[in-house]
C-alpha cells in the first residue's frame, strides 16, 4: 500500500513540475501584435509599435527619421525584420533587422534599389521580400543575415507580399502576371508557380493559417474590400468579413484561432487594428487611434499568454500625397 501511495505522489509531483514549467515559459513569452502607425501626427511619419493582443502595453520601437514599415517576426520572436526609408533617396527603402525591444537596427540588404515587405521564413534562416533591383517587383530570398539574395520569380509582372507556409516548403504571394491581381503559389525555391483564385476582382495580401490548411486575403470580389480564407489548393472561398467598410491586412494568431486585421469601419473611417475569431466573428478595435495603424503581424508560442484569453502601401502613399 505504501508503494502504491508513493507511486501516486511521485506522479502527483510530476504533473506540478510540468505545470509550473509551462507557467515559467508562459510568462517568458507573452503574445505580442507588432504593426506600423503613423500616429506621431507632427511628423506623419510611419513607426514600428509593438502591443498586447488586448491593445495594451504599447510600445513604439524604431522612432527614427524616415518611414518604416512591415513588420515581420522572426520564429523565436527575439527579432523584427521591417523596411525602413531613411537612406533620404527616392524609391530606396531597405530591409533592417531590429531586437524585439528596438534595439541594433541593422540594414540587412544595403544597396540602391527599392526593397520591401520582408516575411522571415519558419526555421529563422532566410528572408523573403519584394525587390525592384532587376528593373520589376520581383519575390527575392536572401540569407537572415541579408547575404546571397535570389530573384524566385523573376517575372515580366510584378509580385508582391510573400508569405511563407508553416513548414517552408512553399511560398504564397500576389501577382499581375495574369492581367489582375491573384493569389499564387509556389516552391521555396521559386519553381511551380501556380494561381490560386483566378478570380476577376482583386485578391491580394495572403497570409498561411499556422496548420498549413488555410490561405487568409485581401479581396474586393464581393464589391468591397473584404478578408476571405480559402483552402491552400485555392478552393472553397469564403467571406469572413462581410462589412460595408474596408477590412485587409489579414494575420493569423499562433494558434490559429484568430485573425489580426486592419479595418477603416469606425466612425472616423480610419485604419485601426481589429481582432476577429477566425471564423469572423466576435470582431474588436485594438488601437482606436485617430492616425493610421496598419499591417499587423502576430507573435507567440503555443505556451504564450493572450491577454484577451500589404494595402500598406496604398494608405501610405495617399496620406504622404497629402501632406
């Protein structure tokens, strides 16, 4: 009897050391939604901020003179990959690595061509972005360390918003090679591209579901700018927004059971950052600011703590013409 009674308590003893070990890793890695806001309105220049996944605890990280924006994670959240227009040259954003904090902000492509909208892959080696330097908007990959950069496109078409799937053999993107914007798809390494939506409308800023199983767009198929998921064979579409102003910039959560999004549906018809279900439902304005938050990227492990339990360049360059 007794053996049986210490055999329970070693069990016992277990199953709290594996749970206080979860608690330790949970609150080391609280879920955090980085995005980019121009909400320093004396200067309308765009920021890197990072928040809660409530919209608490908000952070700015770059502060620096000149435009930054789309922001990427890197797979062990210690670091985010952005575009920064500091070099004060026209049409020559570059690709910077920063720590999760702000800290070290590197120029990782340095040269004199436009590149853009970065997407870290899953195992944290390599890069994918958008590059003008062989005279079109091509898909390019280079090294984390900004080395050995390769053109996977290389179409007479533009490419734009790469998106990795979960296990990095394939890459998502939008394209004009068909006459109109569509979703593609294609091999890490550029080989068979093949278009997903083959729809009319517009389709745009795709993001893969963290199970592999989902594609999250852009669309205006429905008359209005609008997020969809669809499966990654490019079938079964469905409207997850269905509202009369302008939702775009979907990101998934970690687990994938919800969606981060920009959305213009306030009263003010400003870009905000919005959370919904994945499903669509249960939507909710994170930042509420009268400036413009756009092109959120979400954080977190499958431990981490959730406080509430690219249309980029569009907004961007209207509110600069503005000026």
């Amino acid at each position: 009897m007794q053996r049986k009674d210490k055999f329970t308590y070693m069990i016992l003893a277990g199953v709290i050391v594996f749970g206080l070990t979860l608690l330790m890793l949970c609150v080391e890695a609280p879920a955090q939604i980085v995005f980019a806001s121009d909400r320093v309105w004396d200067n309308w220049e765009w920021e890197i901020y990072v928040m809660d996944t409530d919209g608490g605890n908000l952070r700015n990280l770059t502060n620096a003179p000149g435009d930054d924006q789309y922001p990427s994670w890197s797979p062990d959240g210690k670091q985010i990959v952005f575009t920064a227009d500091r070099s004060g040259k026209d049409w020559n954003r570059q690709i910077y690595v920063m720590e999760a904090d702000g800290d070290n902000q590197q120029n990782l492509s340095d040269n004199d061509f436009d590149d853009w909208d970065p997407a870290w892959s899953p195992d944290g080696k390599r890069i994918a972005f958008v590059s003008s330097r062989d005279g079109g908007n091509e898909i390019y990959l280079m090294n984390a360390d900004g080395s050995k950069p390769k053109n996977l496109t290389n179409h007479r078409f533009p490419d734009y918003a790469p998106s990795w799937s979960p296990d990095g053999e394939r890459i998502v993107f939008y394209s004009w090679r068909d006459g109109n914007n569509e979703i593609y798809v294609m091999d890490a390494d550029g080989d068979n591209p093949k278009n997903l939506t083959n729809h009319a409308e517009w389709d745009s800023s795709p993001s893969w579901s963290p199970d592999g199983k989902h594609i999250a767009f852009y669309s205006w198929r429905d008359g209005n700018g609008e997020i969809y998921i669809m499966d990654t064979d490019g079938g079964n579409p469905r409207n997850l927004t269905n509202h009369p102003f302008k939702d775009s910039d979907p990101s998934w959560s970690p687990d994938g059971r919800r969606i981060v999004f920009v959305s213009d549906r306030e009263a003010d018809a400003n870009p905000d950052i919005f959370v919904m279900n994945a499903d669509g439902s249960n939507p909710k304005n994170l930042t509420n600011h009268p400036e413009d938050d756009l092109a959120p990227a979400w954080f977190g492990t499958p431990f981490s703590v959730a406080p509430a339990g690219k249309t980029l360049t569009l907004w961007g360059r209207v509110k600069q013409a503005g000026r």
